[in-house]
C-alpha cells in the first residue's frame, strides 16, 4: 500500500506543477500601442523594391509609408498597398499616422488608343517584356508609382488582380497632391484610478520577471519532492525484495 500511494502522490505533484506552470505562462501582460509604429519619410529619389531587390517604382518625394519590419539593411515597408522595402541608409523615419495615405488614382487609356480593342500590361517597363494581361481600351486601372526608364516613364499599375507597367503616354496623367507628412501626436493615456475596496475588476497581469521567478519558485521544490519520493519509493522496494 505505502508503494501505491507514493506512486499516487508523485504524479499528483507532477500534475499539480504542469498546471500551475501553465496558467502562470498563459497569463496576458499589457500590449504595446499598434500605432506607434514609425514610418520612413521619403526625401529625393527613393525606390520601392521587391524581396529580391528588384526595382518597383519611385516613391513619391515628401510622402511616407509605415514601417512593417527591418533588418540591418532595409525597411519593409507599404505604400499603396505594394509591398516592398526601402535602403535604411537613404530614408528617415518620424511618428506615426493613424491612416498612410498614398497616391492611388484611378486612370484610363489615352484618347489616342481608342481605336484599339486594349493595351498590353508589361512585367516589366520594356516593350520587349511579357505581357501581364491585356487591359480593355474602356476600363480604368489604378495608378500606383512612376518608373523612369530610358526610352520615358512608365507607370506602375494594378489592373484586377494584375499588376505590370504602361507607358505614361499610353495613359492618362493621374493627378494628386503630394502633402508633406505630419506625424499624428500619439493619444495621452490617463493615468489609472485606484482601486477603490469595493472595486470588483480583475487584477493586472502578472510582469514576465515576475512569473520566472514563481515558477522557479514552484519548480525547485517540486523537483525536490519528487527525487525524496522516488528515493524512498526505492529504499522501500529494495527493503521488500531483501525480505
């Protein structure tokens, strides 16, 4: 019987430790404000590139986009809904905004195409490159970035599900207001009351440093429990295997 019931309380104890562990690693501590995440400014020639380091289009001079993530070189960064990075060594960055505002606008063929049925997407801003798709003479398409190349400019557009490059000519001309970026003050937060004694909310979550040091607390002498019984569970079955 003595055998079966320290066998009974290691694993209660073992049991017991989980849990506690568990509910202790689970509790929620306080999240950061999502909105105070920085964004670069853009300032002279600044190119939207792709993962590989693929040029997109030229970011517009005094916009901005918000920062995603980084790593010792670049900013990842969204700018009319393109993803794409920007060199840290050429841009700066500021506070935050609640919206990004961008410089999408929605534009058409040119007049002069009108006697085509519609006009190539390229992957490229070369005559030479593949098509993306065909976009029809009468529907609009939304205008997202400029690329000057040699042979003139280019715009970067978003036709449905397509993206691909037009030749500025080929287009109307989007107009829209570069407004230089002026970061939002970020909202003061009140300081917190104190709990009165008929105060009935639930207690604050439990500071990281200070859930370590109860599982650590709770861990040690549980350990040590479970050796001295396993240790004398032992003693106990070698007693009755010499009898």
């Amino acid at each position: 019987m003595d055998i079966i019931f320290h066998i009974i309380m290691k694993r209660l104890l073992l049991i017991a430790v989980i849990i506690a562990t568990c509910i202790l690693l689970t509790a929620s501590t306080p999240m950061e404000n999502t909105n105070s995440t920085p964004h670069v400014v853009i300032s002279g020639e600044v190119w939207l590139l792709t993962e590989t380091g693929e040029k997109l289009f030229l970011l517009p001079d005094s916009y901005y986009a918000r920062i995603n993530n980084l790593d010792e070189s670049y900013y990842y960064v969204t700018f009319n809904g393109v993803n794409g990075k920007v060199s840290k060594n050429i841009v700066s960055t500021t506070g935050y905004h609640t919206t990004a505002q961008g410089t999408m606008r929605d534009i058409n063929v040119a007049s002069e195409y009108a006697e085509f049925v519609s006009i190539n997407l390229k992957s490229r801003p070369d005559l030479s490159s593949e098509n993306v798709t065909s976009v029809p003479i009468n529907e609009p398409f939304t205008f997202l970035g400029v690329y000057p190349a040699e042979d003139g400019r280019w715009y970067y557009v978003k036709y449905a599900e397509y993206y691909g490059y037009l030749k500025q000519e080929r287009t109307t001309m989007p107009s829209y207001e570069v407004t230089p970026f002026v970061p939002e003050t970020l909202p003061v937060v009140a300081p917190e009351e104190t709990p009165s004694e008929e105060d009935n909310s639930e207690p604050e979550p439990l500071d990281s440093n200070l859930k370590i040091i109860i599982i650590v607390g709770l861990a040690v002498p549980a350990v040590f429990l479970v050796i001295l019984l396993f240790k004398n569970n032992n003693k106990k079955e070698r007693y009755y295997r010499d009898e």
